[in-house]
C-alpha cells in the first residue's frame, strides 16, 4: 500500500465501543447519505434498508454496529456529538421509528430495516450495504467495508490515488520501516523530525499542533473520566468498572480540579514499582471501560486498543519526566503514529482482518517505539522496541464475550501497556545492529499469522473465550 497515511489518520477522534465495528460504519452511513444528496437522490427516498455482513453482523449488537448506522444515517459527527445526546437519538428512532435528516427530512425505519447476515463478502469480512428506495424501486445501493481505525473503502476505490508516497509529494517518502531507519540516521533526524517534515506538506505548523493538542486533551478528559466513573459497563455482562477504585487507592487525598492539574497531582504522589504497575494498568483501563460505554475516545489505532497509548504517554509524564510538556506529547505522537502507519500499509490493524494482534499488538509496538525516542533512543532503537512489543503479541486472537469490548478487550490494554514500557527498556539496552529480527520482519510475520489465522478467531465470537465462557441474554 504505497500512500501517505498521516498521523491523524491513525490517530482519529470518535465514539465507542469499536472502530471497525461502530466509528467505520458510522462514517459508511454519513458517505452513503452524503452520495445520495450529491446524486440528487436524497429528496426521493422514501425507505431505507442496511445489510451487515461477516464480522459486523457477528459481533454487530455488542458493538453497536446498529446504533452506529442509525446515527451516521441521522448525519449526526462521531468526533464532536454530544455523548448524552446519542442515546436521546437512538430512542426518539427506536420510539417514533423515524430517522430525521438535517432540513427536516423524515423516513420511516423499523429496526427490522437493519438486517445482520451472517455470511462474509468477499473482499472484506466487514462488509455493510445501504440501499435506498422510492415507491418501493431501489435507486441507490451502495457497499462500503470498515477495513479498521475507523478507515472505509469501497470495493472499486484504487488506494494508490489517496495521496500516493513519492519525493514529489513528500520529502521523506516511507513505505517500510527500514526507510524510516535510514532516512534518520542519513538526515541525523529523529522519527518524529521525519514524520514532521512530511505532516507539513500537507498543513501548517499551527495546524499540526493544534490537532495534535485536541488528540491529547481527548485522550486526557478519556483517562480522567475513566478514572472518576464507577458501576457497571452497559451490554449485559454487568462487568464492574475497575478503574475507579484503583484510581481511589493510588491517588489518596490528594487535590485537584480537572485533567490538567490531575497530571501534577499525579506527580506529587509516592510512587514504588508496584505502583507504576498499577497506575499503568489504571490508566488504560480507564480508558476502555470509557470506550466501552460508547465514549469518546483516540482511535490509537483502533478504539478496542485506544487505552495503551495514552496510558504509555502517561507513564512517561508522571513517572519519567516531570518537566515535560507538550512538545515531548508531540514527538511521542507523531512517532506512534508512524510507526502505526507502517503496520497499516503492510499488514493491518482489524481485528476482523488479523485478530487481536492487529490491534493490541499495534498499539504496544506503537508506544513503544514512541517511549523509546522520548527516553532517548535512536531511530533504530525506536524500531526495535516495536518490533519487539509486536514480536510477544504475535498470534493473539480477537474472541469477544457476548461481541462486547470488554472480556477480553479491557484488560489486554494494560497488558499491551506494559509490554511496550518494557520492550522500550530493552530496546535502550540493545544494539539494533546485532538483532536478528528487524520491525519489517514481524510486521510481515505479523500479516502472514493472519492470514494463516482460523477465522473464528478474528472478531467473531465464534471462537475462544467467546464460545468457552458461556453467558445468558447477553
């Protein structure tokens, strides 16, 4: 896959519980509408009817593949709606059996008009149609596959036009990792400097730093509101939230008012190794028992890993550098994010496509080659702690109790957190030039263990703790 894939690609701004399964449909339904209005189509339909297919279907109820269609369908933004505001939605649709449109457009929709088909397309195993009609004649059909992060195609798109890679476009045009690894060590510049230069062709600095800024404020208020929520997760398995009473012992009686002074507050506590381990594992928690609940949270790269990024980046703030300040949140940021897109071109980062390798074994490899450049790592160095957090996620699969993101979704990001704390510190202790394997040996690994993967295993309940753990009316 020879396109840039920016930062902001890998690292989106969305709605729980997953990025395949709810921000890419809901993103599939807003195009769809969007193409019926450019095709002068829109003002005719009268009904509407979805098919999900493979995995959406699957797994589709517990996670809100449904829910996400009736608000893409009501035009409604996955990055900037109200969180209270989607329930009030999906109940005045479900209650009046209407879908409202922006200018006052209604259309009558039962919840029989979603309907979840069991079988797989072919080109993607997420595959989702929507189909308009007018006095009963079909006049638009459109098919759209989630194919992870909240990234939709459709089956005709050529990938290559997207902004293909080249000196033209971009200084420092990277396909696979040992390009990135040699353009730092010929250029004297870091991942993060190279990833920079690029991000810049396409918007200014003030830009960058802004987005950059609201991606890490999410990611902030995510944590907190995690940390400061108690009770149970929605979707029937009545899962205990667990951050909250974690949070309660590490924190104690200390002081504070809002995300940015939980950060010093934070700081000001004594912390013991066991604490680190438990203030990790806390923050990432918090943050997909948020996206669990149909939060908002950072795709980073996936909403079901959205919690090892930051808990990673946390971890350096209040652990390792009390000094730092949002130029270390940029660096840390720009090199997940690349490292993320190099996954994403050469292998992938679906679940439904790779199992949970592609999500949680991402993201580990992702913060850690991150933590390793803010801990003073080489380039190459960067690289290897990637290459290593993803080398002991290999062959993890996705098998979801009840389809929910929860057991075992949850806790594997804390997993995921510390293994890449711990790869970065092997990492700043190895020669790269003596490793055997480099991160463009995994990832291809990585794609091949998919590929081989049975496909119970990828996100479709059918397989795992999914079938082993038996559960009642979920």
């Amino acid at each position: 896959m020879s396109q840039f894939i920016s930062v902001f690609d890998m690292l989106k701004i969305g709605v729980g519980p997953s990025s395949s399964h709810t921000l890419g449909p809901w993103r599939a339904a807003e195009q769809w509408i969007q193409t019926i209005r450019n095709q002068n189509k829109f003002d005719l339909i009268d009904r509407i009817k979805v098919d999900l297919y493979g995995s959406l279907s699957l797994t589709g109820k517990g996670h809100a593949t449904d829910l996400a269609v009736l608000l893409g369908l009501s035009e409604a933004d996955p990055e900037y709606i109200p969180i209270e505001d989607i329930f009030i939605i999906i109940e005045r649709i479900n209650e009046q059996e209407e879908l409202y449109f922006k200018g006052g457009k209604t259309i009558k929709f039962l919840k029989e008009d979603i309907k979840f088909n069991r079988d797989f397309l072919p080109f993607h195993s997420n595959g989702i149609t929507f189909r308009g009609y007018s006095n009963d004649e079909e006049i638009s059909t459109e098919t759209y596959y989630s194919i992870g992060g909240g990234f939709i195609v459709q089956e005709n798109d050529n990938l290559e036009e997207e902004i293909e890679i080249n000196k033209k476009n971009f200084p420092y045009p990277i396909n696979r990792a040992i390009q990135l690894e040699e353009y730092c060590e010929r250029d004297n510049l870091s991942i993060s400097e190279i990833v920079l230069k690029n991000e810049l062709e396409l918007r200014s600095a003030d830009e960058i730093d802004f987005e950059l800024n609201r991606i890490w404020d999410t990611m902030l208020e995510c944590m907190y509101i995690g940390c400061h929520t108690k009770g149970t997760l929605p979707g029937g398995l009545n899962v205990k939230r667990r951050a909250f009473d974690t949070h309660e012992k590490l924190i104690k009686d200390t002081v504070y008012s809002n995300p940015k002074e939980w950060i010093t507050a934070i700081r000001s506590t004594e912390v013991k190794f066991r604490e680190i381990l438990k203030w990790v594992s806390c923050l990432a928690l918090s943050v997909n028992e948020v996206n669990a609940a149909l939060g908002r949270v950072v795709t980073a790269p996936t909403n079901g890993s959205a919690g090892v990024i930051p808990a990673v980046l946390m971890y350096y703030l209040v652990i390792e550098n009390h000094e730092a300040d949002f130029s270390h949140v940029k660096r840390f940021l720009l090199t997940a994010g690349e490292i993320g897109s190099i996954f994403k071109k050469n292998a992938t980062i679906s679940a439904a496509m790779g199992g949970c390798q592609a999500e949680i074994g991402v993201s580990s490899a992702m913060a850690a080659g991150a933590l390793t450049e803010l801990l003073g790592g080489t380039a190459a160095q960067c690289l290897s702690a990637a290459e290593i957090a993803m080398e002991h996620h290999l062959g993890l699969t996705c098998d979801p109790i009840g389809g929910l993101v929860q057991i075992p979704c949850i806790e594997r990001n804390s997993m995921g957190a510390i293994k890449a704390i711990h790869a970065a510190e092997i990492a700043l202790e190895t020669n790269p030039k003596e490793s055997l394997v480099h991160l463009d040996d995994v990832i291809d690994t990585m794609w091949e263990t998919a590929k081989d993967m049975n496909k119970n295993y990828k996100e479709t309940s059918e397989g795992g703790l999914a079938v082993t753990v038996r559960i009642v009316d979920c």
